[in-house]
C-alpha cells in the first residue's frame, strides 16, 4: 500500500480505515468468522451435541462455502470500491488458455489419487474400494460433472486464495514465501473438519499428512494460477475437480494410498520449483511491502 493511500485509511473512521490499512489480514479475519461458525456447527451437529432441521443445514454449508468468497469481494469492495470487484470476479472470464490447462485441471488429481492406489498395491498394501468401481463409466462421468459444477457453484476458496490473497503475498513477498504464507490459512480453515464423525476421511489422514498435502498442492495451484495469466476459471475448477474426485476414487478408511499421493504431489511440486527456478510461472517482481 502506497504511503499516501496509508494516510488516508488512517484519517478514515471504524471498520473502514482497518480494512484499508490491513486488506490481507482483514480478508482472513472475515472468512475464519464466517468460515468456522458454520463449520463448527456442522462439526456439533455431526457429534449430536445439535440438531440443524435440513433446511437449516443446508444453509449452513451454503455459507460456509461461500464464506471466502463473501470474505474477499467484501474487502475488496471497501478497498477498491465496485471497479475492483468487477475486476476480482472478471478473473472467472479468463477462458482462452489452452486446452491443456484445462485437461490438467480436471484430470490431475484423478491421476495422483490412482497413482497412490498404484503405489499402495504394487508395496503389497490391500487394495482400497474403490466407490466409482461399482459405477459404469457413463454414470462416473455424470457425477463427475455434478460435482465439478457444484463445487464451483459452492465453494468459493479459490477467490480469496488466489484471487484476492496470492497476488498481494506474491508482490510482497516473492513466490515460494507467498505459498508458505496462504497454505497457513488453508490448512487452518479446514481444522474443525478433523472433528466431523460425518467426515471419515480427515480422521483417517490426519492433520500431519494433510498439511503436507496441501503445502505442496499450493504450489502447484500458484502454477497454474500465474501460467493461466491470473485467471480464476482454471484453478476454481481444479479445485472442484480435487473434490470430486476424492470422494469417487478415495478410500476414506486406509491412509496409506493417500500417502503415496502425498509423495507424488510433492514430486510434482519440487520439479515446478526446480525447473521453473522458484518462480512458478510468475512473471511479476517483488516489492517492498512498506511500499
């Protein structure tokens, strides 16, 4: 933030002027408020400490999808008005970028899940169920689709991480210093599903191996990001897709698969750093964060 935009969010009153000063912790602030309340409730629900009728659940989920979201075009309307809205959610109409990227986005995280499955077995680990096996191949591609595009409907993660947050930290901070600090929050975020007995697969993992997950996964996704010209189409359907595709490939009751993805995620992410030479497709500079 520029010295002169910093004395006028000081002269400025309230909740304004803090959001102003501080943007970035001022997005988290928001999301983990919005976030975790509907995540905690769920967690209780799951626990039976409550109740929540159907409708109330639903949208409770609602909301907790969309707290990121709510959270980054909240901020950035305080701080860059209607014009940076616009020009944050413009970045879903980054389309044109190859047919490659969007073959990688849908497919790779299938590929790492079944790569694990490989591995799992070819070590003489028990073969995990597999829930897509007992579908045909036509039913697997119907309900790829409806979680793909409920996914992108419902969860909008991808907005305050790599669209709000990533290109601040990547200026500020230089690229691999910029996926240490936004992997911090994802993993924070997703803490009270560790508690949801309606969730088995967080139990099995565990925080250690998810955490490691998700630290590698981010570079791959700041990848993309920068490679797709900063467009937020790709990375939200990657990110769909790593759902869908976990709950039609992934055995939540054996760790170890999961395991062997986790290795092979970080294969990927160290040749990007290493080929890329720790820049990952950016093409920006980092600055000094006074300024």
């Amino acid at each position: 933030m520029s010295t002169v935009s910093s004395v006028s969010a000081m002269k400025e009153p309230g909740f304004n002027a803090l959001i102003k000063r501080q943007p970035l912790l001022s997005m988290y602030i928001i999301l983990f408020l919005l976030g975790w309340s509907g995540l905690i409730l769920q967690v209780l629900d799951s626990q039976g400490v409550l109740s929540m009728p159907s409708p109330v659940a639903f949208m409770v989920q609602l909301l907790t999808g969309w707290a990121p979201g709510i959270a980054a075009v909240l901020v950035t309307a305080v701080i860059a008005g209607r014009v940076g809205v616009r020009d944050l959610l413009r970045r879903f109409l980054i389309w044109r970028v190859g047919l490659q990227w969007y073959i990688l986005a849908l497919f790779l995280i299938a590929a790492i899940i079944l790569g694990g499955i490989g591995l799992q077995v070819l070590f003489g680990g028990a073969t995990p169920v597999i829930p897509a096996a007992s579908f045909s191949l036509v039913n697997t591609a119907i309900v790829v689709v409806v979680f793909i595009v409920l996914g992108v409907l419902l969860n909008t993660e991808e907005i305050a991480w790599r669209g709000f947050a990533l290109p601040r930290l990547q200026a500020c901070y230089g690229v691999l210093a910029a996926g240490l600090f936004l992997v911090i929050p994802e993993v924070a975020l997703h803490i009270p599903l560790f508690f949801d007995k309606t969730n088995p697969f967080f139990q099995t993992v565990g925080i250690y191996w998810f955490s490691a997950f998700s630290v590698a996964m981010v570079f791959v996704y700041i990848f993309v990001f920068n490679k797709t010209r900063g467009g937020l189409l790709i990375v939200t359907l990657m990110h769909a897709s790593q759902n869908a595709w976990a709950n039609l490939l992934s055995d939540d009751h054996i760790a170890r698969p999961f395991q062997f993805s986790v290795a092979l995620v970080w294969m990927i992410a160290l040749a990007l750093i290493f080929f890329t030479k720790g820049q990952l497709g950016y093409e920006g500079v980092a600055v000094d964060k006074s300024e």
